[in-house]
C-alpha cells in the first residue's frame, strides 16, 4: 500500500505535467514544469534515491529553468505576451 504522501505528490505530478501540455502562457508553464521537477526530487527522496533526488534538482529546476527562461526572452515570446496583456486591458477599458 502507497503512503498518503507518495500518492498526493504522484497525483500532484500527473496534473502538473498535464497542465504544462494546455497552457497558453509559455512563463506560467515554465514556472509549472519548474514546481513538477521540485516535485519529483522530492518523491526521489523518499524514494531513497538521493542521487537521483540531487540531480533532479539542480539539472531539472536550475539549469533547464534557466535555459528555458534565457530562450524565452531571446526569441521575444515573453514580450508579445505581455503586449497582447496590454492590448487586452485597453479592450477592456473602452
């Protein structure tokens, strides 16, 4: 039988990775995939699996967050979402 908490971190992990898929913000799904990598380290330690858990945190969280960011920002996707925000809010204001 799986402990209450495995399950709740296991569910946690097939939600986010599904709502990393259907999001239309490309900031907001980076900062769920980055939540999902913290995640899973933690079910590697109590998996007993520190290396693992170790090397899921740095390379999952911190380099591939990193890169993911810097790639957003070079090829300007975050700047048109938040032009498009802008554009939106004046709609909305008229």
């Amino acid at each position: 039988m799986m402990p209450i908490e495995e399950a709740v971190l296991l569910s946690y992990l097939v939600i986010s990775a599904v709502a990393v898929c259907m999001m239309k913000r490309l900031l907001a799904s980076m900062i769920l995939f980055a939540s999902f990598s913290v995640v899973t380290s933690i079910v590697w330690i109590l998996l007993a699996a520190t290396d693992l858990a170790i090397t899921e945190a740095a390379v999952g969280t911190g380099i591939a967050g990193i890169l993911f960011f810097v790639v957003l920002k070079r090829i300007g996707v975050m700047e048109e979402e938040h032009q498009k925000e802008k554009e939106w809010k004046n709609i909305g204001e008229q």
